[in-house]
C-alpha cells in the first residue's frame, strides 16, 4: 500500500474532504476519530454515515454525528491491525442495526492512477454508450459521468462508468457480461474511462471489494496503486436528516 506521504496532491484533496478530516491524520501512526460535520454523498442517493479508512501507518474513522460517541466507545480500543476484522465489522454492525438500514456495509480496496503511471489497454473496440441506450441512460444518472462500453450488436457485454461526485478525482466503475470474461474487455473499458478522467485533468479512481483479486489486478494492469483499505457504510439519501442534523436529504 503507498504512502500518502508519496500521494499526488490531489489524493490528499480527496480523501481529507471525504473524511472531513487533517491531512496529519493520514500520516501520523494510529487510529484517529473524526466527526463528519457535513453529510457526504458517494454517488446518486448514496450517504455515507460511517467511512473507516486504513492506510500504510494510520487509520481515520469518520462518523456522523448520530453515531460519534458509539463509533468511538466501540472501537477506542482498536489498533490499526483490528480496523478490518470481522469482529470490528461485526462490532459496527451492531451500531448500524440499531441506527438504520444496511444497504451497503462492505469491506474495499481503493486504487488511484495519474497520468505517469497510466498503462493504457485495448484488446476490444471501445465506444461511448449512446445516451439513449437504457443501461447507459440508467448509469449516466446514477454516477453522473460518461459510459464507453464493448458491444456484440446491439448487445453491451462490457460497460465502464464513471461517477463524478468529487471536483478533484473521479472514479471508474466496470462491469462485463459473465460469459464474455477472461478476454481483456474489462480492461478494455476501465483503460478508455482512465483516459477520459486524466484528459478532463482529474486524478482517476478505482474502487473493488476486498476479496476480487480480478478486479484488483485489471486496476493494477493498468497502472493503479493501492493506497486505501476501507470499511464503509453507505445508505439512501432520505437518512440524511437522522445523521446530519438541519442537512437537506437531496
């Protein structure tokens, strides 16, 4: 995992306004608590109440308000090798359970790519989804940003999106039809959406769970570099007003 004391500047951006947090609590060994003052949306309708993220020596756990003193209680004890456990996965669940619903509470990697680091792949022809294709349409509202796709015909077996809630870095989302897998689409898609991001002068994000080993090296085939391990918890926007006290829910 690298650094941040390496990090572009950018990434330093990023992850100190998602965490709400000082740049020194990414560097500085331990595990620090912050309490997010300002709601944080993930993409579309998603908040996120509770993010924990761990680096190379230090681990940030930004909560909501609703949820601080909880959060803390629970793992003030905890060192940076406990933050991704099941135990401390189950721990939190049990603040979540009595807090709201659990609609994403996963275990992920975060990977970043600069314009020097980028790796460029084309095993397929690689084109813009038509803003009137339905899983285009579908996927532009939902992350926002633009879709390029792998199609058979009229069929779209790869597709990468990309999910511009942030001013600063922009992230890529990937996804191929099972049967057509194993043949370099994914990277395909992931490598055009990359370029797009650098071009448009963002740092360029990957995000995958923990556990797809597939997904972690398509990213690193590219040039991505693990700098993040996280433990988040995302929920429908119509929670705001619960975690966020005064903050609007859209």
């Amino acid at each position: 995992m690298e650094s941040p004391a390496v990090w572009p500047p950018p990434l330093t951006t990023y992850v100190t306004q998602r965490l709400q947090c000082a740049p020194e609590a990414l560097t500085e060994p331990g595990v620090h608590f912050v309490v997010a003052r300002e709601r944080r949306l993930r993409v579309w309708r998603y908040v996120i109440p509770l993010w924990l993220m761990v680096f190379d020596r230090a681990a940030v756990v930004s909560s909501a308000p609703e949820l601080a003193r909880s959060v803390e209680e629970l793992l003030q004890a905890a060192t940076l090798a406990d933050l991704l456990t099941e135990g401390t996965k189950a721990t939190l669940e049990r603040v979540i359970v009595e807090s709201g619903p659990r609609e994403w509470f996963r275990r992920a990697l975060w990977l970043y790519c600069t314009r020097e680091m980028f790796a460029p792949r084309a095993a397929a022809k690689v084109l813009p989804v038509p803003p009137d294709h339905p899983e285009g349409r579908a996927l532009r509202e939902r992350h926002r940003g633009e879709v390029f796709g792998v199609f058979r015909g009229r069929e779209l077996i790869s597709r990468s999106s990309i999910k511009t809630e942030s001013d600063v870095a922009w992230e890529v989302a990937v996804a191929t039809a099972e049967r057509h897998r194993r043949r370099g689409l994914g990277a395909s898609v992931v490598s055009r959406a990359t370029e797009f991001i650098l071009d448009h002068g963002r740092l360029a994000l990957y995000h995958c769970e923990d556990t797809n080993e597939a997904s972690r090296r398509l990213a690193e085939s590219l040039g991505y570099r693990v700098f993040a391990r996280e433990l988040a918890w995302s929920v429908d926007a119509m929670w705001v007003p619960w975690f966020w006290e005064g903050a609007p829910s859209s």
